[in-house]
C-alpha cells in the first residue's frame, strides 16, 4: 500500500498545479494508476468496516466520488477536484444520513469527517431544541478521552450570537451556535503511507460512531435532495 498511494499522492500534487483539461488528458494512464491505488485502499476500509457498521455489499466502486468538479455556480473554474474521495455509507456515496467522508489529498489534507452538515432550517431547528432540552448526552460523547484525542473538538460554522428563539443566557450556547456539527480526524502523509493506513481509518470510524449515531438517531431518514455531499 505504500508505494501505490505514493503514486496517488504525486498525481495530486501535480495536477494542484497544472488543472486543466489539456494536462489531465496528457497523463491519463497516471490518474488511473493514482486512482486504483486509492480504490485499493478503500477496499481494504471496507473489509474490515463491520467493526463500525455493516454495508452490506456495497463496493469501493460505489463510494468513490468523480474527480471531475462541478463548475456551474463556482467562481473557481478549475475542471477537477484536489483530492480523492470518498463517502462509506449503506448506499456508497449516496448515503443520506450515517455515512463517513474521507478524502486523500498531498500536505497533510487528508482526512476522515462525519456528523451532521447541509442541513435544512427544520433539521437544524430539531437539533438546537433537543440540545437545548438535554445537552448532557452530546456534551458526554464530546467530553470523552477517545473524542478529544481523535478529534479535539467538534467543527462546524457557527453563528455568531444566540440562534432565534433561543436565549442568549442559555446554559448551553456554544452548542447551540453551531449551524453544522461535525467532527474531524486529519492524516499526514507519513500516515497515509503506512502500512496499516486502513485500519487508521477504520479505527477512526469506529470512535467517531457514538458522534454520527447521536446525530442519525436525532434526525432520523433524511429525504435526498437535490445538492450534493461535499
């Protein structure tokens, strides 16, 4: 796994520098290389995923996002992605709900993230109230040593003072101010080199579980809608 993911690190690194159609199409047969390492090592993540979650028999074909970046409503008109990723859920990339978002990307951007994101004003509405109402199990599962140690804190945008409806003297505020809740563990590239780099992220997946799960179990089936995941 080393050497192929190195390859799948230097194609990334080149093309961060060269993004255009011309150049890609030139070293084709390196992307592919680059690209089957990294759906190497996702296979490998999900042979041994049943410590986190069964995915029946979703393949690592199924999680792959395109490299191919959408660049209708961007100002950024680069025609392809700076990483490669991927999204682990019971339905591969098109997992709504339980699903965990990693990415490999030269420089120390690589990184496993899952929780709650892209979320509709009435999902987050239910969010804040449960919160609001109870906030002793999320504070338990971010306060725990596993949590802090893997992920620090949790992530997300915020708002800037008290959500409406919401009281600016409420115990708990800096909860409620997040607009996204997400968690985050980042790779160096040492580590993504290494050996045993899929058992990292499975590893990963598995303390970051009681975080996704208290938000899956809040929000419940989420219907898919028409913007995409990352």
């Amino acid at each position: 796994m080393t050497t192929s993911l190195q390859t799948t690190l230097d194609f990334l690194r080149a093309l961060r520098v060269n993004n255009t159609t011309e150049w890609f199409h030139a070293h084709r047969a390196e992307y592919e290389i680059a690209r089957n390492a990294f759906e190497a090592l996702i296979s490998d993540v999900l042979i041994q995923f049943k410590l986190v979650d069964d995915l029946g028999s979703v393949q690592a074909a199924d999680t792959i996002h395109r490299i191919n970046r959408d660049i209708r409503f961007s100002a950024d008109k680069s025609p392809y992605k700076r990483e490669m990723s991927a999204l682990i859920g019971a339905e591969g990339r098109k997992s709504i709900g339980r699903a965990y978002y990693m990415q490999i990307a030269p420089d120390g951007e690589s990184f496993v993230t899952a929780g709650a994101y892209m979320l509709e004003p009435d999902e987050l509405q239910h969010i804040r109230e449960t919160i609001a109402t109870d906030a002793k199990p999320l504070k338990a599962i971010l306060s725990a040593d596993s949590f802090k140690t893997h992920f620090g804190t949790m992530r997300g945008d915020q708002v800037k003072t008290a959500p409406k409806g919401f009281a600016k003297d409420h115990p708990d505020l800096a909860l409620l101010r997040y607009k996204e809740f997400m968690a985050e563990h980042r790779f160096t590239d040492q580590e993504v080199l290494s050996a045993d780099f899929a058992a990292q992220i499975v590893e990963t997946c598995q303390t970051m579980k009681p975080f996704v799960v208290y938000f899956d179990n809040i929000l419940g089936p989420r219907v898919k809608r028409e913007h995409g995941k990352h």
